[in-house]
C-alpha cells in the first residue's frame, strides 16, 4: 500500500506524461525550427528574438538585453572573447508566472545556450548542417545535441507543467544565453543583471548524468614572428610557422607533465588525461617561396577544480618562454601569449537538495539511480557554484557526435528527459 505522498507523485507524472506525449509532435517540430537557426559566433540575434517570441506567447515575461548593456568585467570569470560583438550579442531572460510563495516551493533558473561551434566542411556532412533533418531516432543537425535539444526540454517541460493544470510556488526564469562556447560572458550577465534562485538547472548533453564536476579551460593564442628571406636563401632566415611548431611541442610535454600530476587528484584522478590540450586553428605566412616572417596559433588546455586560472596561465608562459630560449631567432624576439578567450576555472558540485530532487524525478522515470560524471569540456554551472553557492546541475539527454560531423540528437532521450525535468521543476517549484 502507497503513501498519500507516493500516490500524489504517481498521479503527477502521469499528469505530465500524457502532457508531453500531447505535445510531442510539436515539441519536434519546434526543436526542428530552432535548429535551422545558424546560431554561430557573432550570429544568434534572430534565434533570440524568436525564442523571445516563443516566450512572451507562452505569457512570460521578457528581459531582452545585450552584452554592450550588460558589462561583466568586473566579475570573477569574466573571460574577453574576440569572436563575438557585445552590441550584438543578444541575451534573452524570461520570467514564468508563479501562483506565489508556498512553504516548499524555492526559485528555479533554467539555462541553455544557443550559440553552436563551427559546421567544418558541409561536404563531410551526410545531410545539410543547419537542415535539422530526421532519421529513425535522430535528429541532425550542427547544435541539435549541444544544446537546443536541452532548450527544447526546458521549454516543453514546462508547457506540460502548465497543460496539466499544475502551477508553480516560486518564481522560474528561464535564461537562453550566448558565449558558451567561447567565454562564458551570457551567463555571467544574467549574474551581473541580478538573476538568482535557489538553483540551477542546466541540460547539457550529458547522457542522463549529473555533472559532478567539470576541469577548467584556458584559450591563448601563439603570436611568433620570423625573418623572411627568398626560399633559396632559406637558411638565412627564420620560419615563424616552424617555429610554431616546435612552441607546440613544449606545450604536449607540459601537457603529459599535468597529466603525471594529475594522477593524484582527488577527484580527476581517476579519468585518464584530464588535462586536454588542443591546437584549433593556425594562420601563417603570405607567400610559398617566402619563409614566413609571421604565424598565429589558438590553443586551449585544461585547468584542474581548485588551480587558480593565473597558475595555469604562468605555466603555459613559462612552457613557452623556456622552449623560445633554444632558437636564436626568438630568444631575440619573444613569442606572445594572447589570452583570447574562455580562462574558466574548474567546478565541483557539491551534493544538495537540488541534486536530490532531480535524482528522485531521474529514477522515476528512468527507474535507476542518477549516475554521476566528471568532464574535461566547461559549462556554465561553474558561475552559478561560485556565486552565492547556488547549486549548479548539469544534467540532460544523450546525443551523438558532439562538437563533431553529423551532431545528432536523440528524440526518444528528449521525451524522456523532458519528463525528468518536468517532474524536476514541478517538485522543486511545488506546482500543484
């Protein structure tokens, strides 16, 4: 025999199922229109403003603002990002209307990103990248899985809520920011502007597990310069590309160093190579029979919970610095380290409350304890840690080639997950 506790959750999650399973056509046609949006760097405004219509037609409230209004330089985390215009760089924060204060009920941030990385070539695609096409399971497209099919779960998730006659006891803002991908600066505006709530929720792809903790990241860019000469006098002069080269090498031996070291984190000791460094773009040169005077590098590598961003950043320095000293050329003409980019630290997240919940709506409708992950890759629960201890989760559906050709999502994780946070929000927010 049920308690009356147990009966009214019963009663709720099915509520909410038949909600979602109304609306599930719907949901994926939506998910469909947000995808085509070509949201890279510099170019998310119209999705904004759509998603900002999709809001105020659902009777929230709507704060619609830009990075250039909202300045977040003087806050921990504030990371510069050259890819992006803040003019330009809409933010989009809606309030959903609660039925007012209850004993249980506590505030709820519901946070998602809609700027995407780079498609590579279209051609390597088996479909059209922004075309968001469907195949069985999948839907395809450059940003379905990371992470508009987290949006779609946040918003239609909350519809059920509001079809299945249920109302909040606290106030929700749903955020959809931008600058993920690159520095984190949308999420910390919302911060800036004053959001706060007793939690965050935000749906990364992370295949139905809670994030436990995430390594940091820091961007910079290699600048070495050489002396150009005729390629028949080659050995007169310098090539900035090869030495390049080698200034690489230095930072995959500091690499294997900090992955030695790793070894005994207390948390990160247990993932093989945390520590990820990348060599993402080079540029250099300007003619093939000329040795070239100039090359541009972007790197990225991992930082540990609990270093210091500017400890990280000296050790790339001093990497650098030490490999320069053994080519006559740039020990007379240092290379620079330009910060361009993420420089976020590490996150943990502590166990609470919040995580308690959510683990209770997983295993109803999943029927399995919450797994836990570690992550080598950023997201924004770090701000939300950090700042006035709110409970940041990362929790959301599963997809397929992240970052990567052929980025999918999979519809039946979405409906699931749909209901997880439907089933999240209702008990944490008391809606009844």
């Amino acid at each position: 025999m049920s308690d009356g506790g147990g009966s009214i959750q019963s009663d709720r999650q099915a509520l909410l199922s038949a909600a979602i399973a109304e609306n599930w056509s719907r949901q994926v046609a939506w998910l469909q229109a947000l995808t085509r949006f070509e949201t890279l760097p510099g170019r998310e405004a119209g999705c904004q403003d759509w998603l900002a219509g999709e809001f105020e037609r659902r009777g929230w409230q709507v704060d619609r603002y830009t990075l250039a209004e909202q300045p977040t330089a003087h806050l921990l985390g504030h990371a510069d990002c050259p890819l992006t215009d803040p003019a330009t760089a809409v933010q989009v924060v809606a309030t959903v209307p609660s039925a007012g204060p209850s004993e249980a009920g506590r505030s709820l941030i519901l946070q998602g990103h809609v700027d995407v990385v780079p498609t590579g070539p279209a051609d390597m695609w088996s479909r059209p990248p922004f075309a968001a096409e469907i195949d069985g399971d999948w839907l395809y497209g450059r940003g379905a899985q990371d992470m508009k099919m987290g949006i779609s779960t946040v918003v239609f998730a909350l519809d059920a809520i509001t079809q299945a006659g249920l109302k909040p006891h606290a106030p929700i803002t749903v955020q959809m920011v931008t600058e993920e991908e690159s520095s984190g600066r949308g999420a910390l505006s919302a911060l800036a502007r004053g959001y706060r709530a007793d939690a965050c929720l935000i749906p990364e792809p992370t295949g139905n597990m809670i994030t436990r903790a995430h390594t940091g990241a820091v961007w910079f860019r290699l600048r070495v310069k050489g002396r150009p000469v005729h390629v028949q006098d080659a050995q007169t002069g310098t090539n900035a590309i090869l030495s390049a080269f080698a200034l690489v090498q230095a930072l995959q031996r500091l690499t294997v160093r900090l992955n030695r070291e790793a070894a005994a984190d207390p948390l990160f000791g247990a993932v093989v190579d945390p520590i990820k460094f990348n060599v993402g773009v080079i540029r250099g040169g300007d003619w093939a029979s000329s040795t070239p005077s100039w090359c541009d590098v972007d790197c990225r590598v991992s930082v540990l919970p609990g270093k210091p961003i500017d400890a990280a950043k000296e050790e790339v320095r001093a990497a650098v610095a030490d490999a320069a000293k053994s080519d006559v050329f740039l020990a007379e003409h240092p290379p620079e380290v330009i910060w361009n980019g993420f420089q976020a630290e590490g996150s943990v997240l502590e166990p609470g409350d919040a995580e308690a919940v959510l683990g209770r709506a997983h295993r109803a409708v999943f029927g399995t304890e919450m797994r836990a992950r570690l992550s080598t890759a950023v997201d924004d629960t770090r701000f939300y840690n950090h700042y006035d201890r709110i409970p940041g989760l990362c929790y959301g559906p599963s997809g397929d080639n992240l970052h990567g050709i052929d980025e999918r999502a999979s519809l039946r994780s979405l409906r699931q997950t749909t209901l997880v946070l439907a089933l999240f929000i209702a008990d944490w927010c008391d809606a009844k």
